[in-house]
C-alpha cells in the first residue's frame, strides 16, 4: 500500500518542468499541423479556423494517460518492479519479434504493429525493459563488482539481444540509444577503463564492416549529407536544408516577436518542412518563437536531466542510481541528437523529442521513465515508523 510519508521525498520540479516541455511541444504541434494561411490579413476567425487540432487533442490524450502509467510508476516500490522486470523485458523483445512478422510500413521501415487506428511502437518500450534488466544485474553483483565475465556476459546479452532486432527493423536511431544507455550504465558501475579502451576500438574497427555490409543506402546518404550538405540539396540533403532554413528563419523571437504568429505562414504550414510534428518539431518551435524559444526547450531539458542525476546521487542504493542514470543518459542522447539533426550537426535518425514530438509510443515511454526517478527519489530513504 502506497505510504504517504513519501509524499515529503517527491520532487515536484519534475513534474512540473515536464508539464512545460510538453506545453511547448503542443503549441509545436499545433503550429505544425496548421493549414495556410491564405490572405486573412487580420481576419482572425480564419486564422485561428486554420488550425487542425486533432493531433493536439491526441497528444494531449498520449499525455493524460502517461500520467496515469507514471502514477503506476511511482506508486509500486521501485526493487519489486526490477523484479518484476524480467517478464516486461521478454514481453517487448516478443513484441519486437512480432514486429518482424506483422510489423506495418513507415517511411521504409517495419517499426510499429497496428492495432486498429493506433500504431505501437515496440522500440520505444525496449529502452525502460534494458534500463531496468541492467539496473537489475548490475545491483545483484554490488560485491562482486560487474568486472568478471559472467557479469559481462549477463550484460551484453541483456543489450544484445534487444539490439539485434531493433537493427534488423532497421532503427539506428534508438539502436545508438541503446548503445548510450549500456555505456552510461556500466561506466557507473565501474566497469575498468581497459573495457572500455577494447570496446572503443572495436566499435571504431566495426565502421568500416558497418558501412559496406550493414547500412542502407538512405543512411548512408544521411551521414554523407551532414559532411556535405549540398551534395544532393533536393534529395537525401532536403530534409535537413529545410530545418536549418526554418531554424534560421526564427532570429531571436520568431513570428511570435514580429506579431505574425497567427497572420504569417511558416515553411512547416507550406509544407517545404517535412516531417514537422515528429523528428523535427524543435525547427518548428525555434521558426515560431525564435532563438528565445529554442533556448528556453534546451534549458528546461538541461534543468531536468540535472534533477535526474541530483535523485540518481542521493539515492540510498546502487539500484536506484542506475535507473536514474539510465534514464538521463537516453533523455541526453535524445535531445542531443535530435536538435543536433535539426541543426545540421548530427545525421537524420528519426529519434524523437523527448514529450515534445508527436507519437503515443514515445510519450509513454518517457513517462513511465520519470515515474521509476520520481518512484527513487521518493523512497531514498528508509522509511521510520
């Protein structure tokens, strides 16, 4: 039964900051899914009739509900659900074994299974699965150390496993989060930097037999595309030439700062910014409120991660602390590479914003994760009775 003496370990600034980032997220996501504006001058009925808010409604749905999954989160003692842990791993794995058979198409890719209307995405939920199942292993083995080759061995099977079928979808986007999540995961852990030493060099020799006998030519052309962005302009360099135009277009405080919010189209209402509800929602936001805007996302991303890692170091076990760091290293990379790639300084990966692009799956995701922060923050210590 929840106790209500935890209530005074609860972190509302978590809350909260995520509460704002998702406001910013959906005013992206209206703005983004607006029709054009077509010679209203100052007629505000049709300007504020262009804008379609089913996705907004929807978001707001993806929201409500991932705050009912973070409550479940919080409320169950943080060691019963890493044991529990093990059967919610296998299930997602099952899930992205399906996705292999039943999977439905996007983009070229096999990463969701439909359900009706609604379309699940497997890999989103495989990242909470393999923080949890490494959090777990690692704990078990606190005397130990995780520097012998059963721990090891535990560990990468406990990635590898996952790894492989994310690859095979293909998602090199989550698969590097994945990859970001083991690594931040063991180096907590102590893993010996002669591991490490070995690992970089076997990634570094694996680039080669990646590119010639793994990667697809899109993904290659993205990589090619961030070295050279005007090898192919209307092609494999469209997507991101048009990110930074709407990023730049924004200056300091956007269509909001010149009054043209509601009267100006933006490249994302013509249509010149493709998909601008998801992977590049960050460009839309910083064309509508400007460098201002853009700043004020990065910032409260900044301030949460910083909140995470405050509950991973005063957590009162080597448990919680892995969770927590687990967590903020996949929102980090998150942010990392998906503002990055609306920028132009990180290839094109599909990887979502964190409660600020549009998609059930992701949003879920990222919820239940703060509900595990908050769920250790909250019992760092022993309660007395």
């Amino acid at each position: 039964m929840f106790d209500k003496k935890l209530i005074r370990n609860f972190d509302y600034l978590i809350p909260l900051i995520i509460i704002l980032i998702t406001g910013l997220g959906l005013i992206g996501i209206g703005l983004a899914t607006r029709s054009p504006v077509e010679g209203a001058d100052g007629a505000v009925m049709e300007a504020i009739g262009s804008f379609n808010l089913r996705q907004v409604k929807l978001q707001l749905m993806w929201f409500a509900t991932g705050l009912i999954l973070m409550a479940a989160a919080i409320s169950i003692d943080y060691h019963l659900i890493c044991d529990l842990s093990v059967y919610f791993y296998w299930v997602v794995v099952g899930l992205l074994i399906a996705v292999e058979f039943v999977g439905v198409e996007g983009g070229g890719v096999h990463r969701w299974i439909a359900i009706g209307s609604f379309r699940m995405q497997p890999s989103e939920f495989i990242k909470i699965a393999v923080i949890l199942m490494l959090a777990r292993i690692m704990a078990k083995r606190e005397e130990t150390g995780i520097n012998n080759l059963k721990s090891m061995i535990l560990l990468l099977l406990a990635l590898g496993i996952p790894l492989f079928f994310v690859l095979n979808q293909p998602d090199l986007g989550t698969s590097m989060v994945l990859i970001v999540i083991f690594a931040s995961m063991v180096f907590i852990g102590g893993i010996k930097y002669k591991y490490i030493l070995i690992a970089a060099g076997l990634g570094i020799a694996a680039i080669p037999l990646a590119w010639h006998f793994y990667m697809d030519d899109f993904q290659k052309k993205r990589i090619l595309v961030l070295l050279d962005p005007e090898m192919d302009p209307l092609g494999s360099a469209y997507h991101v030439n048009q990110s930074i135009m709407s990023v730049g277009s924004g200056q300091l405080t956007g269509k909001l700062g010149s009054g043209g919010l509601l009267f100006d189209n933006m490249l994302s209402q013509l249509d010149f910014l493709p998909a601008k509800d998801t992977d590049f929602i960050f460009s839309v936001i910083t064309e509508a409120l400007g460098f201002v805007g853009g700043i004020a996302v990065i910032v409260l991303f900044f301030m949460l991660i910083m909140r995470t890692m405050r509950i991973a170091r005063r957590s009162r076990d080597l448990l919680g602390s892995y969770i927590c760091v687990g967590v903020a290293a996949m929102i980090l990379f998150h942010v990392f590479e998906n503002i990055g790639m609306a920028m132009g300084i990180m290839p094109i990966t599909g990887i979502p914003l964190p409660f600020v692009s549009y998609g059930g799956s992701s949003m879920w995701t990222n919820m239940v994760s703060y509900g595990l922060v908050l769920n250790v923050g909250m019992r760092r210590q022993k309660i007395k009775f």
